[in-house]
C-alpha cells in the first residue's frame, strides 16, 4: 500500500470511467449489430416471399397466369408472415418468338429498428418472364 492513499481513490476513479465508456460503445456497437441482423433477415423473408409466389405461377401453365393485377395480400394476409405485404402485376410483352407474360412480385415491409418499427416502408421486387411452354 501507498503512503499517500489519495492517489489510489483517484487511480480506481478513473479506471471505473475508462471502463465505463467502453461498456457503453460495446453496447451501442451490439444494438447497431442487432438492428443489422434484423433489417438482413427481414430483407431475406421478402426474397423468399417473393420468390414462393414466382414459383407457384411458374409451376401452372401459361394460361393459368392471369394478365394484369395478379392478387394482392396486405399486411396480416400472408400466414407465415403477417409483417409483409406482397403483390402481383403481370403484364404481356410481345417478342420475336411470341408474347411472353412479365411477372413482376413486390414484397414490402416495414423495417424494426431499436427504437421500434419504421412508418417507411422497404421494398423487394423480383421481375421475371414466363413464355408458353413447346
């Protein structure tokens, strides 16, 4: 021990801050991380969300896909995902080996961050072409 025991009040004083600092940046740094994991796996769902639907119309026959606004689920609509809304536009392009459909899926929706959920929506769209089947 000291002879002087002030100095090591001040020396464990200090210390406490340091380490105090450090544990708040740790944790701002977590909360950042959790809110990134979370935003990568909702962006995820809205992938295969989108895609599930492109594969049902894929899987029918030309025919079997209608022209046009092909369906729409609001919020609370999709059973394994109530937080997301998906809809379907098809639309017929004529190309130089005969008219294809243009299937476009947009899954959208409202991000979670650390502070709750965003009004802003966010948006995945997957566009592809479906032609009649020789």
């Amino acid at each position: 021990m000291r002879a002087d025991g002030g100095s090591v009040l001040a020396e464990v004083l200090v210390a406490v801050a340091v380490l105090g600092i450090g544990v708040v940046g740790v944790l701002a740094g977590l909360t950042q991380a959790v809110q990134g994991v979370e935003g990568a796996r909702q962006e995820s769902t809205a992938v295969f969300l989108a895609e599930a639907r492109l594969e049902s119309l894929r899987a029918g026959t030309y025919d079997s896909v209608p022209s046009g606004a092909a369906g729409a689920e609001g919020y609370g609509a999709i059973p394994t995902a109530p937080g997301f809304r998906r809809s379907v536009a098809v639309t017929e392009r004529d190309t130089a080996s005969g008219t294809v459909k243009v299937v476009t899926v947009r899954v959208a929706y409202r991000p979670v961050v650390g502070w709750g959920v965003l009004a802003a929506e966010r948006e995945v769209a997957l566009v592809t072409a479906i032609g009649p089947r020789r």
